[in-house]
C-alpha cells in the first residue's frame, strides 16, 4: 500500500512538473475582442459598397458604363461580406466552443469525484467487514 502511494505521488509530481514546463500563450482578449469588432463591421461596410455600386451603376444606361461599379463596389462588397461574416462564424464558434469544453471538464470532474466517493465507500464497507471477521 505504502509503494502505491509513493508511486502515484511520483507520479503526480511528473505531472505537475510536465505541465508547469509547458509554454501555452493565452488568447489575447483584447485582440479577439477588436477582431470580432472588425469581423461585424466589414459585412457593414461591404454592404454600404453594394449599395454605392448599385446606386452609381443605375444612373448609367450603358452596360459599359455599369462595369467599373460591378467590379469596384459590387465585388469588392461582396468579398467585404463574405470575410467578415467568415471572421464572425470564426469567432462564435470559438466561444461555443470555449463553454463546451469548460462545461465538459466541470463534468467529468463531477463524475470523477461521485467514482472516488463511491470506491472509497466500498473500501471502507470491504475494510469493516474484514474487522469484524
């Protein structure tokens, strides 16, 4: 009993030891917090663009005169929205996952404490009925 004792905490300290040697960053929340902000406004300023291009585009009668609005403002309008609302989906997916994994390790911590308990309840039951004998 004694040698799994000085095992397990040999083991712990390896533990311990592996994990402080670890060299995580930690997400900046400032610079996640301004990429959401630039991730809302480019579909917002993609969007104005569209607009300006349709606007600009619907004065002209030639379809020649038209082009230079489709390509400048449309497209570029276009590219704006989908980026941004990729950036946007990038983001919330993080953060979704973020509370899934949190909520995950709370419980398996949970079921792991309620398994101790359990195993040391039967321990003490196997011990007690070991005494009386």
């Amino acid at each position: 009993m004694t040698d799994t004792v000085q095992h397990d905490s040999a083991a712990v300290e390896r533990l311990e030891e592996g994990v402080a040697a670890l060299r995580l960053s930690e997400p900046s929340a400032d610079l996640e917090r301004n990429l959401l902000r630039v991730a809302v406004a480019l579909p917002v300023i993609g969007l104005i663009l569209v607009g300006l291009a349709w606007y600009g585009a619907s004065g002209s009668g030639y379809v020649a005169y038209q082009i230079p609005y489709l390509i400048s403002g449309g497209l570029i309008g276009l590219g704006l929205v989908l980026i941004g609302l990729g950036l946007f989906v990038r983001f919330s997916l993080t953060k979704l996952f973020r509370f899934w994994l949190a909520r995950l390790v709370y419980e398996h911590q949970t079921q792991t404490d309620r398994m101790v308990d359990a195993v040391a309840k039967v321990e003490a039951a196997i011990h007690r009925t070991n005494s009386t004998q």
